[in-house]
C-alpha cells in the first residue's frame, strides 16, 4: 500500500476547495498556495465540508467573506 503523501493530499484539497468558491461560472477562483504552509488537512477537509454544507445558500456576506482568500495574479 503506497503512503500518502500530505503535500499532494493538500493540493488536491485545495483544487477542491477552489472548485467549491467558483460560484460565478465565468470567473475561475484560485487560492494562494502559500496558505497550504499554515493549514493542515483537517482544516482544508473542514474548509471543504463547510463549503458543501453551504452551497446554494451564501449570501452576499458570505461571498465579500470568501473573496479575501482569492489570489489575484
């Protein structure tokens, strides 16, 4: 059995958790990859849940909220 490994595991999360904020269909929403340094799986798991939870009911607060978290290149 090969061992994960949690750097890819975060990545993958983080790609997770980008498609979860991309509610505007024509804008793709991408994360500063340096917060991977800070966070740990469970808190992007958590992330992740939290966002499927809410999905269909954000409100304009909620997205000003999730708009400091993208990265703007």
């Amino acid at each position: 059995m090969q061992k994960k490994n949690p750097i890819n595991e975060k990545e993958a999360l983080l790609k997770e958790i980008e498609a979860l904020l991309s509610y505007k269909p024509d804008e793709k929403t991408t994360i500063n990859p340096n917060y991977l340094d800070y966070l740990e799986i469970e808190d992007l798991e958590s992330i992740k849940k939290g966002l499927i939870e809410k999905i269909g009911i954000l409100t304009t607060e909620d997205i000003e909220w999730l708009e400091q978290f993208k990265k703007y290149d």
